[in-house]
C-alpha cells in the first residue's frame, strides 16, 4: 500500500470511528449494533499494533 492511500485509509477510519462514537450508524451496521466497518477499522489498528511490536521484537529498535 502506498503513501497516499494508507493516508486516506487512515483518514477514512478516524471519520467511521467519530460517526459512531456519535450515535451515527452507517450503512453496514446491523440491526443489533453490530457494524462492519468498524470491524475493519478495529482490526486493522490492531494489525498495525501487532506490526510494530514484531518489529521491535525482532529488531530492538521503537517507534515504528
């Protein structure tokens, strides 16, 4: 993934993320709640989490 569309997948998550905290729903959410798209956003951050602490592991070096 380049620059430039990490940058907008990024900036696409951060809106997903204020909508619902503001009691929006979206097109993807269920009928009990449940919503997709956040889904997706959730575990990508957690997958970019789970990056950087093998990096570091791996090479000693933080802050990636």
């Amino acid at each position: 993934m380049n620059q430039q569309t990490q940058q907008q997948t990024e900036q696409t998550d951060e809106q997903v993320v204020a909508e619902h905290l503001a009691g929006h729903r979206c097109a993807e959410c269920a009928p009990r709640g449940g919503c997709m798209r956040m889904l997706r956003v959730i575990r990508r951050r957690q997958a970019r989490v789970d990056l950087a602490a093998a990096l570091t592991a791996r090479t000693g070096v933080r802050g990636w």
